[in-house]
C-alpha cells in the first residue's frame, strides 16, 4: 500500500515535469516563430520596429541585407555604419513602476497618465537618468529629492540632479504625462 502512494507521487511529479518541458517547448517556439528569441531581441524595440517599417515602406536601398532569411546584420552602404540596435548600458536598477492612466473618451485615442519610478543607483551615485518617451508630452516631474530638472525631445526624457543621487538608498521619480494617438497602441 505505501508502495503504490510512493508511485502516484512520482506519477504527478514527473506528469507536472513533462507539463513544465512541453510549455517550455512551447515558449521556446513561439518565440522563434515571433522573432523574440535571444538572438533577435531588437525585434521586440518600437524604435526598431519604426526604423524598420519607415524603411519597408520608403523601400531604401542603402542597407545590405548578408543574409535574409536569418537575423542578418545591417550596415549602410555609404557610412559603414553597423545599424543593428543595442540596449543602453544601465546605470540605475528600476525596482518597481505606478503607472495611473485616465481616458477621457476612448474614441479619441489620448490619456493623461502619472508614472512613478523606484529605482536604485548601481555603481555610483546618479547625476542624470534618460528615459524613452517617444509620442509624450511630458508635463512635470518630480524627485522624491526635491526639485529636478528636466528636457524633453522627441524620443527621450533626460532628468538632472543636483546634487546626484546617493547608492545607498531607494529613489522615485513621478512623471506626468500625456499621450495623443499612440504610435504602437
């Protein structure tokens, strides 16, 4: 009788470890099926995606394609430059995100939104942090440190502090924004 207990446990363990293996399978499919695999990651960038689509749709020659059917590098012909895209280097570590939304009309493809940031400086203490921000116009922010200063471009949002902020506690940033017809949403 204790033996047969014994067995309907490892029974459900290894069906649960086949269930884990075979949704594992599948992420690991739908994520070459998709592009969003390991080697493809700037597949998942809205900047690459818009770089890529302005390029499909203006039909530019200048980028030579090495390989077309697998994850190719890029480079423009008349520059050399290597196109591919990278992530920034990190310089603070973002621990959690509020993000409070408020649409008006749906119809009208805007919102208003506040952003609250917590982060925590990683080597040293932070004098600046550049944030994405393509499509917002941003309205205020603040600094659970006091007031900061701000500029805003099309693509990013640069915040200043004076004095730089500390390693050796937790910071916030509230952001206030708003948005008038998406680019991906």
């Amino acid at each position: 009788m204790k033996l047969s207990r014994i067995d309907g446990v490892f029974g459900r363990i290894s069906k649960a470890a086949a269930l884990i293996a075979g949704l594992a399978a599948c992420g690991l499919a739908r994520a070459a099926d998709t592009g969003l695999g390991a080697e493809s990651g700037a597949d998942g960038c809205l900047e690459h995606r818009l770089d890529r689509a302005a390029e499909r749709e203006s039909g530019d020659a200048g980028l030579v394609n090495t390989d077309a059917d697998a994850d190719a590098v890029f480079f423009d012909e008349a520059t050399g430059k290597n196109l591919r895209n990278y992530p920034p280097d990190r310089f603070v570590d973002f621990l959690h995100m509020k993000l409070q939304m408020k649409f008006e009309k749906l119809e009208d493809c805007a919102f208003t939104a506040t952003e609250t940031l917590t982060f925590k400086p990683i080597a040293m203490p932070t004098t600046s942090l550049k944030l994405n921000e393509v499509g917002l116009k941003i309205k205020n922010v603040t600094s659970d440190e006091g007031k900061v200063e701000f500029s805003a471009d099309d693509d990013s949002l640069t915040v200043r502090f004076d004095p730089p902020l500390s390693m050796d506690k937790e910071h916030s940033l509230t952001i206030d924004y708003s948005c008038d017809h998406p680019v991906d949403g």
